[in-house]
C-alpha cells in the first residue's frame, strides 16, 4: 500500500487509509499505522513530511477512531523519530474529552477509557523504540496534571 502511496497519496489516503482509520477496528487501525510507517521510510523518507502532517492531523481531530488510528501511528517510527511531536499529540489525546455530536455523555466515559489504554500502548512503543528519555520526561510532566486520564497513562 506504501509503494501505491507513491504514485497517488491523495487516493491512496482518501479510499483505503481513511476508510481503514475510520473502521474503529484496532486491526485496521493498526494496519493503517503500518501503512504510514512503510510510506513515510519509503525513498529516503521522501513522505515522510506529509505523512506526519497527516497523522498528526488525525490525532488531533474530534473523530476518535480517525485520531485512535492517528496515535496507533505514532507508535511506529514516527513516535521515536519525532518523540516531542507524538507525545504533544497523545497528552492532548489523553486529557482531552471525546464529544458527541449531539451533546449526551451515554458511552462517553468508556470511548475516553479504550482511547487512554491506546495512548498507553504507544507510549510503550515509543519508550521500547529508544524515546526513553524524552518518555520518561514527559511522563514526569503528566504525573503533575489534573486530567485523570493523563496520570492513569502515566
């Protein structure tokens, strides 16, 4: 799919890469976070300016599936190589509120818990690929926030 990328990006986002991050499903989210991570390593990591944009741009949208796959991204290369980039995007993930569109709670406190467990895994991901001291720092830094969610990450 990463090779494909290089031929037409626009496409290749918008009819498989979108539709696999707004699956909700952690195996589409996943393969979509690989996607990313082959595209942006491709030819002398040519991509990989667009695919940060992109994936950050994910991460911080309203559309918790699109910004679930967003930070699933960032546990690949993208989190290690740009550690301050991927843990900015998960802090604001993790002590973020989801909100539905038509302002009801029901199923909300549980969205915000799978997305903090997401964040969690990344976290890791991005501390075993070699981050761990730019990790641990800003673990330290949530450690003192008020949001619960973003100490339960720590």
């Amino acid at each position: 799919m990463a090779k494909l990328a290089t031929y037409d990006f626009d496409v290749i986002r918008n009819e498989v890469l979108r539709p696999w991050a707004d699956d909700g499903g952690a195996r589409s989210r996943q393969t979509a976070a690989w996607a990313l991570e082959a595209l942006a390593l491709l030819d002398d990591r040519r991509y990989a300016a667009r695919v940060r944009a992109l994936v950050r741009g994910w991460s911080r949208e309203n559309n918790v599936p699109r910004q679930a796959a967003g930070i699933v991204a960032y546990g690949t290369y993208l989190g290690s190589d740009y550690a301050d980039e991927a843990l900015a995007c998960m802090r604001r993930a993790a002590g973020g509120r989801v909100r539905r569109s038509d302002s009801r709670r029901d199923g909300v406190e549980q969205t915000e818990q799978v997305l903090a467990k997401i964040v969690e895994q990344s976290i890791v991901d991005v501390f075993v690929a070699g981050a761990q001291e730019t990790v641990v720092a800003e673990l330290a830094e949530w450690t003192r926030m008020p949001v619960w969610r973003c100490r339960q990450c720590c």
